[in-house]
C-alpha cells in the first residue's frame, strides 16, 4: 500500500504565515538518484508518523556546494553556499536536518563562516531525538534478531563524531549488530567521499568499496546498514561486485525503522 503524504514547501508554509519546526535538506542524492529517493520517502514517512512539523524548500533547494569544495573549486562551492544561505536566511531557518552526511558537514561546519547559521542534525539524530521525546516508536518487525552491520560513514563519523545515533536506533529494531573489525574512529570510507563519486577510480588493484564491502561481508551480515546515501550506492556496488545481491541487502538505517513492520 503506498499512501500519498503530502510534503510542503518553505514558500507554502510562508504564503500560509506558518513556520515548521523544521526544514528537511533534501540533497542532491536524495533529490534525483533513484535509489535514494528511498530513503528520501521513508524519512519523510517517519516524519508524518511522528507528526513533525517539517518543509522542504523544493526548486529553490541547491547543491550545498560539497562536491565543488571536495574537487576543489572553492569558488563555486562559494557561489552554491552563498546562493542557498540567501534562501534559508530569507525564510529565517533555525534547523535543518538532512539524511545527508556531506550535507549536514558542510552546512552545519562550512556555512557559518560565509553568514548562514543553523543548528544542523543527521536524520538518525533527528530520529533517536524524536524517540527519545516517544513522538516516534520503533519495534523490531522484520529485522528482529537479523544479523546487521553498520558502516559509518566518514562525515558523519569522524567528521562529526557521531557514532552512536545510528546503532541506538538499529538496537531499537533489536537486531543482532555485529561490528566490523574496522568501524568507528577507524572506519573505512566507502570511496564516494571527496568528490570520489563521480569519477572513475584511478589504477590500483581494488576498488576501496570492494575492500569495505569485504570488511562488511567477513562479518556475515543480512543487512548492511548505512546512514549515507553515497555509501548506500558503494555499499551496493560491492555486493553486486561480490555477486551476493542475492543473500545481503544495503540499507538505510531509516528505510529499515520505517519498513521493520511491512511484511
């Protein structure tokens, strides 16, 4: 069954003299890449459950300028952050939460310094606050006692120094979460990171996804669980580099709070 949830926009709410408790930065990820759409629709989802008062800002949304800044070109992720903090400060936003780990880096690190103040949080922030509050519940349904692994990704980990958000929310779905020999502070990144994304690797014997998809598979997992939509894509990748997109699912952490109880 798939309902229909309306999503405002920031131009609506303003037309109607509302203003949401917060403003859901899409990203560029969740915006146009199919995959991640997903877990655009299941945060959205966990929003409407939870009744949370949320925007987004639509085509006034741009590019948070990460992938600019990563390459290099500190002039057009000048350009791109200059252009969206017009756009927030115009609509006076206080809190933004992103299910985007580049984002949330570079909007709650990057964008105070060229005028654009916000109190920034991970989605898996938002949510283990929203639990916290009991706006939102989450039981185990279908993951229960699955054996998950959580990859971190790198800028919400050691950028950020968030680690625990994510598993307190998987502990919720009481799974079996089993830890790779390289996670946390020592992590692995996926390979996306860094603008990495969009070009093609250069020579080597292996691909970094491949290497971390090994880590991830040594420790027998049923659901590779991520917090990023790159690493969700790398992650992916590997699997089906590894031929075991038959056996193993990547998911993110609320594509799983948000499909525990379909059955």
């Amino acid at each position: 069954m798939s309902e229909t949830i309306q999503v405002p926009t920031m131009a609506e709410c303003l037309a109607q003299g509302k203003q949401p408790e917060v403003l859901f930065w899409v990203g560029c990820a969740g915006s146009f890449d199919d995959r991640a759409k997903k877990i655009t629709k299941a945060f959205v989802k966990l929003l409407h459950n939870a009744n949370v008062d949320f925007a987004v800002l639509g085509t006034e949304e741009s590019c948070s300028g990460d992938p600019a800044k990563r390459a290099g070109n500190e002039f057009l992720f000048q350009m791109q952050a200059m252009m969206n903090i017009q756009v927030l400060n115009g609509y006076e936003i206080k809190k933004i939460v992103t299910a985007c780990p580049h984002c949330f880096n570079t909007l709650k690190n990057e964008y105070p310094e060229l005028g654009g103040n916000y109190e920034v949080v991970h989605h898996t922030q938002f949510l283990k606050d929203l639990l916290n509050e009991g706006r939102l519940k989450v039981q185990g349904g279908k993951f229960k006692g699955k054996r998950i692994t959580f990859h971190d990704p790198c800028y919400l980990g050691r950028a950020n120094n968030e680690y625990e958000a994510p598993r307190d929310l998987l502990r919720k779905l009481e799974v079996e979460l089993v830890e790779m020999k390289r996670c946390k502070q020592r992590g692995l990144c996926c390979g996306a990171g860094g603008a990495q994304m969009f070009k093609e690797p250069e020579k080597g014997d292996k691909d970094v996804n491949v290497e971390r998809t090994e880590q991830a598979l040594e420790t027998k997992p049923e659901v590779i669980a991520a917090g990023c939509p790159f690493c969700n894509t790398m992650m992916t990748d590997g699997i089906k580099a590894k031929e075991k997109e038959g056996d193993i699912q990547v998911m993110d952490v609320a594509e799983m709070i948000a499909n525990a109880e379909d059955l």
